[in-house]
C-alpha cells in the first residue's frame, strides 16, 4: 500500500500513541488518511523487524560444529592437554566445557571446568585427574546466537600407564612406531621451551644445528593445519633427545609440562634411557618449582642440568655449554 500524505492531513505523530493504537483506533476522532499512514508506518515497522529475524536466522546457519581437532574420541593424553578445534565461519567467540564422565545421561551434568576463548584453542588452567575419563564440548557464537555442541571423550593417564595403553589391542591404533636407534645414532633434538624463551630456545636451536644435530624447533618446522597435539607427540617421539628449557616461564606453561610428560612415558617405554637433557637460564627449577606431581620435579632435578645462568646470548660462556649439550646429545642416556 503507498503513503497517502496530503497538505491537509498532517503526519502521524508518535510521541504520544504508538502508530499501532492510531491504526486500530476505530473512532471518529482518527481521520481515514491518519489510519491510513499509521497502518503504512506500523506495516514498515513490522517488515524492519521481520527482516531482522530472518538475520539471526541465517548467522544461526552460518554457525556450524565446530570440528574438533585434538584430543579426539578415546585419546590417552596428559594432564595438561592443549584443546583444539577448527575454526568456524561467522564465530566472534567459542564456549568450551569440560566434565568428568561419571556415567549415566547427560555427560555434562557436572561441570569440572568451563572458559569462554575468542580462538580455536585453549590450555586448561588446572590440571585433570590422573587414569580418568573426561568429556568435552565445544561450540561457536557471535553477537546474534550460538551454535551447536560438539563434543567427544578421552582419558587421562600417567606416563607408565599411558604406555601400557597404547600398547593394548584396544590403543594400537594410536600407538606411535618409534624405530630403534643406537647410541652412535643420536644426532636429532626435540625442543621444549616456553613461549617467551623463544629467543633463548632459538639461538640454542641455531647452536646445536650449526654442529650437524638436525632439531625440530617449532616455529621453523610446523606446518599450518597439522594437528598439534599429535603434530607434537609425533615429532618429540620421532627425535633421539629433548632439550628442556627449565626455566620460570616454561616450567609454568601448560604445554611444556605435556611436553616433559610424553617424555617421560617414551623414557619408561624404552627401559630407562635418559631421552631429556634439562637446560636453565634462571635458579626456578632449583628453588621455587613444585608442579603438582612431585615425580616429575624428582625426574628432572635428579639429572645434570646444563647451566646457561648469564650465558643466553652468544658468546664464550655459551658456547662453552653449547658444547656440552651436544656431547650430551651424542652420548647413550
């Protein structure tokens, strides 16, 4: 229906009656051509907010799954795990839940742990429990609706126990073939470090290859849209030994304690050999590190710890103990 607007008959105003009371007003104190326009501006009204309706239905159709990445359905991983999933056209944010799975209906009737992260990934900021069954789920938002769960199981494991598992029949899929190398071999490292040691772990990364050692060094050798986790289990298994950055701001990351935990069950899963070779920079790993289970600090602070205290930077002191992280890549753990 077209406007209908004379110069005898005023617009409706609103500041009073909605347009809505003026077009339903069945008295003689509203003219016809006033109706008339009340019913055009309640029509335009009602097509505004239909129009905005059918928005948020189509961005609740944009929102998919998100498809998870890692850990995927019946994974073994460690206390610490990093959590992955693709990202999701349309999304501004991502809700992310954790439970323990305590049987029954609805696996998350107890939430354990909860976090809302504007990435396609996150790091628990508590630990799990050790030999546990946890689900998790994850979903999409933006600013008009959320999309729908997706969500899957894994279980948690100590080093030794999480050998025996993927060892069993019901693991072998995700066991990891690791060939044999002898001493003489052990010309490959595995980095573990913190974030901000990045410029640390990289001028050391540089040292030990200008000997020949072949490194995996992450920001060198990760390809985008490798799976992390497995990207980094694989890799640490992959390499002879792992350098360990023992400092304050790598003991605290959640994925170098992951880190020094797959190690550890590699260690246990090849009788004993000494795969990591701690380096420090600061007195943390002496002094002040206490991480949840003890065992692990024990593990470390019981090997020789190659000291890099005043010696981050090129120089005479570091390459003197540049030098002997390499005789201790080269010699049987």
């Amino acid at each position: 229906m077209g406007r209908r607007q004379s110069s005898e008959v005023p617009p409706v105003r609103c500041c009073t009656r909605s347009v809505f009371d003026i077009a339903l007003d069945g008295s003689k104190a509203i003219s016809t051509d006033q109706r008339l326009e009340a019913i055009d501006q309640s029509t335009e009204i009602i097509n505004r907010a239909i129009g905005k309706l059918e928005a948020r239905s189509e961005t609740w159709q944009l929102l998919s799954p998100a498809t998870i990445v890692s850990p995927e359905k019946d994974d073994v991983t460690g206390l610490m795990p990093a959590f992955l999933w693709e990202p999701v056209e349309g999304a501004i944010g991502y809700e992310f839940v954790i439970a323990e799975d305590i049987g029954g209906g609805d696996p998350f009737t107890t939430i354990d742990y909860s976090a809302t992260t504007s990435t396609n990934s996150h790091l628990a900021r508590e630990s799990l429990k050790y030999g546990t069954r946890y689900n998790w789920r994850v979903r999409a938002f933006n600013r008009d609706a959320r999309g729908p769960w997706n969500s899957v199981s894994f279980d948690t494991a100590p080093a030794a126990e999480r050998v025996n598992r993927l060892g069993s029949p019901a693991g072998a899929a995700a066991e990891i073939q690791v060939p044999h190398i002898t001493a003489e071999d052990r010309k490959s490292v595995f980095m573990i470090y913190g974030g901000p040691d990045e410029e640390f772990a990289s001028r050391l990364n540089q040292a030990i290859r200008d000997h020949g050692i072949e490194t995996f060094f992450f920001p060198k050798q990760a390809i985008p849209g490798q799976k992390l986790h497995r990207l980094m289990s694989e890799e640490l298994n992959r390499h002879d030994r792992a350098i360990l950055v023992c400092s304050r701001n790598s003991l605290e990351r959640a994925g170098v304690l992951n880190e020094i935990e797959e190690a550890l069950a590699r260690e246990a899963r090849e009788g004993g050999n000494a795969i990591l070779i701690p380096v420090t920079i600061d007195d943390y790993v002496f002094t002040d590190w206490n991480p949840k289970y003890p065992d692990m600090g024990r593990a470390i602070r019981e090997r020789v710890v190659a000291n890099f205290r005043g010696a981050t930077a090129p120089g005479q002191l570091f390459d003197a103990q540049v030098k002997l992280v390499v005789e201790g890549i080269k010699t049987p753990g």
